[in-house]
C-alpha cells in the first residue's frame, strides 16, 4: 500500500496545510500501514490530532490511499520512467490526465514549468506502444518526450517523507528488513482484489 498525495491539490491550497497537516501527510506517505497511534507517537502529539488533521486531507482527495503491483511478483510489467515537454499552459492539464491512469505510479511537474517527469507500471508491451506511439502524439500539448524502461525497481522508492521527518522520525516508522518469505502465486481473486484496492485502499 502507498499513499498518493496530488501535487496539484497540494500546490493549490499549500498555504492552508500548516506544519502538523504536511508532517501528518509525510509520515503517511512514508508509512503507509502506520497507525495512528504510531503517527501520533511519532509526530510527538496527540492521537486525536492526527486524526483531525488527516481526515480532511483524506476526505478531499489531498491525500488516496492505493496499491501498487510489485513487477518482481508480475513479470509481465513495465516500470517506465517518462519525461513528457509540453506546451506550459497546458502542462496541469497533462500531467492531471496522467495521474488518473491506473497504471501510474508517481507524477511532478518539474521546476522549469514545462516538463512532466513520471513512473508508470505498464501492462506488458502493448500498453507501452499505445501510451508511446498513439497516446502522446495524438495529445496536440505534448512537444516531445523521453522513455525509458527501469531495469530494477527498489521498495525504498515508495517510502519517503519529503523531507518533512527527521532521519530518527523517518526510521521509527520504517521496520528493519527481513529475509524474504516464499509468496504463494498470484490468484485471478488477487487480481481483482489488487484492482479495487488500486482505485481506493481504504
């Protein structure tokens, strides 16, 4: 499980998210299965305040809660890191469209204002040739773009804080690692369960 908080959300209404909302939201995302008693132990305040304060941005969708298929348990998929110029007025526009597929995984709109960097886990071949080949050229906005296949993906990618924790504050929520246990193979149930939980992890 992963949170993913919106960037453009966050950009919009960043001056109403005080210092405990955007802490609240950093230990979320770098611990997605926490507690909110964890969180609050954490933070150092109370747990009726993490809750609070969580609730609102979970409630207008600052903050989804999702999962995120593990390509080392499905081979057939295509971790892509994708670079996309586009015209600036229309790079919100973009970069939303491409937060709304199932598929990806992170997106930014880089400092210059007219570049979108994002990661998506693709289904397979044919979903990388029509999102490269059909998708982008048929959006008019999109001025050129760069793909490339990730050989490795790390866990480590998926938790962090923004910077918002300390190293200490960052490591209590973070378990030590573990040997790898033996995981019994993926079951057309999971797929569907893994779908629903895709859309809303809740």
């Amino acid at each position: 499980m992963m949170y993913a908080i919106d960037h453009e959300i966050l950009a919009e209404m960043r001056h109403a998210l005080d210092e405990t909302k955007r802490r609240t939201a950093a230990v979320l995302m770098a611990s997605p299965r926490a507690s909110w008693r964890a969180a609050a132990r954490v933070l150092g305040i109370s747990e009726r305040t993490v809750v609070r304060r969580a609730g609102p941005l979970l409630h207008d969708g600052t903050l989804r809660l999702t999962a995120v298929r593990n390509p080392a348990r499905y081979p057939g998929l295509i971790p892509m890191a994708l670079r996309i110029r586009c015209r600036p007025s229309r790079i919100k526009a973009i970069a939303a469209g491409l937060a709304r597929r199932a598929d990806t995984v992170w997106v930014d709109i880089l400092g210059g204002g007219d570049e979108i960097s994002s990661v998506l886990f693709l289904d397979g071949p044919r979903a990388r040739t029509t999102l490269l080949l059909r998708d982008l050229p048929a959006t008019a906005a999109v001025q050129s773009w760069e793909a490339y296949d990730l050989m490795k993906v790390f866990p480590a990618g998926f938790a962090w804080s923004a910077g918002l924790l300390t190293a200490d504050q960052f490591d209590a929520l973070t378990p030590l690692s573990r040997e790898p246990v033996a995981a019994p193979e993926v079951q057309p149930l999971d797929d569907a369960l893994i779908g629903q939980l895709t859309a809303d992890a809740l």
